[in-house]
C-alpha cells in the first residue's frame, strides 16, 4: 500500500509494505515531521485513528472481501471528509488548527 500525504502544494509519500502488521508508530512520525516542516500542527486530527480504518477499508476483509471502503466513508470518521475512488483508493480530507488543508490518499497493492 501507498499512502500519500499532502499539505499545500507539497506532498509526502510513505510506503506501507503488510498491511496486516504495518508500523503506525513509524507511519505517524513521517506525517508528524512532513506536517513540522510546512508549519502546522496536527493537534486535533486523530491520525492515529484514522490511517489504521483506512488500512482495514481497502485491505481488510473482516466483514468479507473484497473490504468495505464504501460502508467506512459512509459512516465518516470524526472531523475528516472521506472518500472513495474507484479502484480502491481511499481519500481523507481535514483543516488543521492553523487552517491548512491535509490531504490523506491511500493506494491499494492490488
């Protein structure tokens, strides 16, 4: 899995290589550094929540394969705007506490 994150016109992306045991700590910190570097904080955005239902949506299969993306946006997570891409991609949208825009947008192996 793929998952690139964007802030402003700059982008980072970080490779998830099992999405069955993957390392959010590891995950958490390229975002956190990335998000230090375009100043802004992620206070108040539950990433840490967030990139784990992500991962599930396209790659889990615990209520039957292939995973169900579409019921995980329909349902939302806290102060992101979800979405489906045809394909299995999944895209989260959100402010920070300084108002820039943080776009999350995870690719599947497949």
């Amino acid at each position: 899995m793929e998952l690139d994150v964007s802030i402003d016109n700059d982008s980072v992306s970080i490779h998830i290589d099992n999405h069955f045991s993957f390392d959010l700590e590891n995950i958490l910190e390229n975002i956190e550094n990335f998000a230090d570097s375009k100043g802004c904080s992620l206070n108040g955005l539950d990433i840490t929540g967030l990139i784990p239902k992500m991962v599930r949506g396209i790659a889990g299969c615990e209520n039957g394969c292939p995973a169900d993306a579409l019921t995980f946006t329909s349902e939302g997570f806290k102060n992101f705007e979800l979405a489906y891409i045809e394909g299995g991609i999944l895209t989260a949208k959100a402010i920070t506490e300084k108002g820039k825009k943080i776009f999350l947008k995870m690719f599947p192996n497949f």
